[in-house]
C-alpha cells in the first residue's frame, strides 16, 4: 500500500481515512491495482515538478519558457491537481494545498477538491465517455477550461458525495515545544 499523506500547519494536523477511501473507489468500480497505485499528497505550494507533461508548458504551449509565471498563478487559486500514470512510474497521484481552502470551512472545502481530483482517477481508469480528450498524458491543471466536460464531471461528482463522505479531518492543535523543532527541521 502506497499512500503518502503527511501534512501540519500550525493549526492542525490532518487525518485521512485510508480504509474509508479504498473501500469508497471499490464502490466506484475502480480495480485493486487503480486503488493502490494512487499516492495522495498534502503539499503546500505547487513546484513546476508536479506539472510535469504538462501540454502549457510544452513548446507551442501558451507558457512555454514561462514556467515560473505559470506555477506563481496557480499557486495563488489551484487547491488540487491531478497526475496520471506517468511510466516508468507505477503511480498517479493527487496533489492537495490544504492551506489554501477558506479558514471556515475548510474540512469541506478540502473535501471538496479531494473527490475532484480522485474522479480524475476514475475518470481516466475507466476510461470514462465524457472525458476522453487529446492523447498523451495530459495534466489537468486548473487554466484549461473549466467548462471541459471532464471538469463540470468531476464538480458534480463532488458536489454529490462531499457531504456524505469525509475522508480527510482536520485536528487542531496548539502549538507546543515538538512543532518548534518540526518547524525548524523544515526550514
Ligand atoms: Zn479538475
């Protein structure tokens, strides 16, 4: 099993339900493999490593040799991102800020961008009708169109089920003495 989900600020840690999650993309009839070749990542800015492949950036791309540019606008409104397989790697992965989610409802909110991003997955393992595009292994990153059919997919898929299903919980805390020297063995 190969999940990494890791993520403080200094108002919460986060929790994610694993088991929950799995049992949840069994539902949505995504294969054994699919499920566990899936990494979620909680990060807090993007790098321009994770638009890897993306069509943007490539030559001929509206942001060709404007990698910078591009990562400063989506740092400042992209809260997710999804990657698929990208060979030779074995996994795709799902990109999450929680930082940037409003303060006040940010368990939703992130909640919200988490089945997002995971009905990308299962778009793009099911190879499902409404979302079949260019070929090559195309990011979706949040300038392309927000009206492309896979997004207005995905945003319903997520208005469906976010409040059903929590799979990330937020867990305040304050701060004390072990944060300090995490902060410091991040900086
Ligand atoms: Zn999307």
């Amino acid at each position: 099993m190969r999940y990494s989900c890791t993520f403080r600020s200094f108002e919460y840690d986060i929790q994610f339900d694993r088991t929950g999650y799995q049992q949840f993309l069994r539902e949505q009839e995504l294969s054994e493999y699919d499920i566990t070749h899936l990494n979620i990542h909680l990060i807090t800015n993007f790098t321009l490593s994770h638009f890897k492949g993306n069509n943007d950036l490539a030559p001929g791309g509206a942001f060709f040799q404007r990698g910078r540019e591009y990562v400063e606008q989506e740092n400042k409104t992209t809260k997710g991102l999804y990657r698929e397989y990208d060979p030779p790697g074995k996994y795709a992965a799902i990109f999450l800020r929680p930082g940037l989610c409003h303060i006040w409802d940010t368990s939703a909110h992130l909640n919200h961008t988490f089945l997002h991003e995971t009905r990308h997955h299962i778009q793009h393992c099911l190879k499902l009708s409404c979302c079949s595009r260019s070929p090559g292994n195309e990011v979706f990153a949040s300038l392309a169109a927000k009206d492309q059919p896979w997004e207005i997919d995905a945003e319903e898929f997520a208005d469906k089920h976010f409040q059903s299903h929590t799979f990330l919980q937020l867990v305040p805390h304050r701060l004390q003495r072990s944060d300090l020297q995490w902060m410091k063995a991040q900086s």
